[in-house]
C-alpha cells in the first residue's frame, strides 16, 4: 500500500508565525511552490499561508504584506494527514475538507506536503478525476 510518505515533497520548509506575508510570498517564489507550512516558535505547525491566502487576505483586504505577520493567516487547527497513511486517506482527506495541499505528520514532527498534483499523479485516473472534481466544486 502506498502512503502519504510514498507521495509528499519531503521537507516542507516553515514560514514562522512572526515573519512577515512578504516574506513568506519570498519564500513561495524561491521554492516554486504555492503553499508553506505556517509554524510557530515551538516549531508546531499553525496553519497553511497560500498563494490564494496572500492575494485575497492581505492584498485584497488592504494589508501591508510587508507588516503583517503570516501567524495572522494561520487558520486554527490545520487539516494534516499521517505519513503512514494510505494513499486512499489522502484523498478521503482533501475530499472531505476540500483542500489542495496536505501537511504531513510523522507523530508530532511536520516531515512534508501532499499537493493535488502528486495526490493525482499517485491515484488511478478515475480516482484523480473524481478528486479534481471534489476540490473544484462549490468551494
């Protein structure tokens, strides 16, 4: 059996709670990725700041992205998945909470992200298009 482990891009790096959106929007660009993990001084994960978050939270809003921390985007409690769990709870995952991007947990330890692309890339094609189908929908 596959599992998230099988399938994330390993070390997810953090945009701490105290640094700015700006920062974090640097990061996204020097990574080629459009979501970090958004951690705290305990290094345990706060949220996820995206691309999205960026542009309609801060931007769209008025903020200055260069004075507003990334731990003011951090949602709560994140919606993870464990790194030995099955490709099959990956997707029940996105599905259910209708997200694009999973941080994934080994124990308390953050050791990486599922994105949608590698969730498709590792499911039958009938299951990456339901998958696709679910996130696009009704958000």
């Amino acid at each position: 059996m596959r599992t998230a482990r099988d399938i994330m891009t390993p070390d997810a790096t953090c945009i701490q709670t105290s640094e700015t959106v700006q920062r974090g929007a640097e990061k996204l660009t020097a990574l080629g990725v459009g979501a970090l993990p958004i951690c705290g001084t305990d290094n345990k994960l706060k949220g996820v700041l995206t691309d999205r978050d960026i542009v309609v939270k801060v931007l769209g809003a008025g903020k200055d992205p260069r004075h507003t921390p990334a731990g003011d985007l951090a949602q709560g409690e994140a919606v993870t998945i464990g790194a030995d769990d099955g490709v099959d709870e990956v997707l029940a995952t996105m599905k259910q909470h209708k997200v694009r991007r999973l941080p994934v947990i080994d124990g308390h330890d953050l050791v990486g992200m599922v994105a949608l692309a590698d969730a498709a890339k590792a499911l039958p094609d009938a299951q990456a298009g339901e998958l696709i189908e679910a996130l696009s929908s009704d958000r």
